[in-house]
C-alpha cells in the first residue's frame, strides 16, 4: 500500500511539468520507449490521487510491488485495494497486462517452436504472472510448428504433479509429432529440483515407448542477480 507519509507530501501535478518532460508530450515527440514505466503508467491512469500525481501513483505503485512484472502478477483484488486506483481503474490495469501477454504469445505462434528461446516467448510472460506451479504440454506437428498448448496440471505454490501418462496422452490425441513440457516456477529460480529431474525422466522414458519426441523441458523463471537467464533448459543442458 502507499505510504501514509508520502500522501502528506504534496507533488507536483501533471500540469506544472515544464510542457517538454510531462508523459504525453514526450510520448508524442520522443517516442513510447523514452518513458519510464511510472510515466507509463501515469498515461494510463490519467489522474493522480490526493497528495500524488499520476506519476507519483505509478511510482509508488511500483515500489510496493517491487517491480513491473510483481505488479502484472497482482489480482484485480490487491490492485482495487491500492489507494487510488479502485475497481475500474484495476480492471483495466489487469487488462492491459493480459492484451500485452497474449501479443506477445501471438508473435511466435506461426513460427517454429524449436528453441528455449522461443518457448520463453510463446509462454514466459504468462506463466511468470502465475503464483502456482502450471505444467504445460506444447504440442507440435513435424514442422515443430505450435498445434497448441495444454496445461496438464496446476498446483500449489511450490509444487504441481504432473503424472506421465497424462502428458503422453494429450499428445496422442492432438496427433502431435512431438512435444515440448514446460512448467513454472513462481519462486523466480528456474533451475530444476529432485522432483524435475525425476518428471523430466519419466516422460521421456514413456515417450519413447510411444514413438513421440519427447523435444525439451522447459522451466520458467525471473532473471535476477545470481541468475541472468530466465529459463532453464533441459535439452540445453544435456539433461534430455
């Protein structure tokens, strides 16, 4: 939530930004990526709240998320319950960051689906917006290009069973050449566990017995300090 201390702390509005800095006219004469994403938000939102401008709203609605990508993760719940934003404007927020989801996921569909890479692309922006573990099968022709994508399982926090045979079984009756497995890890750390490495085997073993490629693992992390890259894969990593 917002600070109290800084609601007691008048900021400037919108409109006595010298013209040239305010988040419209620089979007208009410098382009959507010279905004930061607090003005950004501020385009969105419109208006400030009592005490804030737009760009304060979007500022502290930031900092109390932690970053752009916690704040896509919030439900319309937690952000109708920041102080200034209310259901509409929540709604709307949540939309948005689903209307950029799946453009993203539309840009690969017709593309081959053969690299970590590419996966992250058709699947890393909405499953790192997911609080539980979700296991998805993507399902491909022998193109590699997408049939489509089905989440076998979803779980706690921490973890999602995701048993072989079901797998196994949405690609027999896509027809699919091979898949690839992918799940997430809300936790941020895409690197695998006991119980990943332990799946990863099993699937591969039945899809062998079946005559399906068994493609890749993918698992679906944050970049951070310690870990650049945001997905670990399997196949990479000499593990399938």
């Amino acid at each position: 939530m917002i600070s109290q201390k800084l609601l007691t702390m008048r900021s400037p509005l919108i409109r006595e930004i010298p013209a040239h800095e305010r988040p419209r006219e620089k979007l208009a004469t410098r382009g959507p990526a010279s905004l930061s994403d607090a003005e950004l938000l501020a385009i969105f939102f419109g208006t400030g709240t009592a005490g804030l401008s737009a760009i304060d709203l979007g500022r502290q609605l930031l900092e109390s998320h932690g970053s752009l990508q916690q704040l896509s993760r919030a439900t319309v719940a937690e952000l109708a319950a920041e102080k200034g934003i209310g259901p509409a404007k929540a709604a709307q927020l949540a939309a948005v960051f689903e209307f950029g989801r799946r453009l993203a996921r539309e840009r690969i569909v017709e593309n081959r689906i053969d690299t970590p890479e590419a996966v992250f692309g058709l699947l890393g922006g909405e499953m790192q917006a997911l609080h539980q573990e979700s296991v998805r099968a993507i399902l491909l022709n022998s193109r590699l290009n997408l049939i489509r994508v089905l989440e076998i399982t979803r779980g706690s926090i921490n973890e999602s069973l995701a048993p072989p045979r079901e797998i196994l079984r949405a690609a027999v009756v896509a027809s699919a050449y091979g898949f690839i497995l992918a799940h997430n890890h809300p936790s941020g750390d895409p690197a695998p566990s006991g119980a990943d490495r332990a799946l990863t085997r099993q699937v591969k073993a039945a899809a062998e017995l079946l005559r399906i490629e068994f493609l890749d693992h993918i698992i679906i992390g944050s970049p951070s300090e310690s870990n650049h890259q945001p997905y670990f894969s399997f196949r990479e990593s000499g593990m399938l």
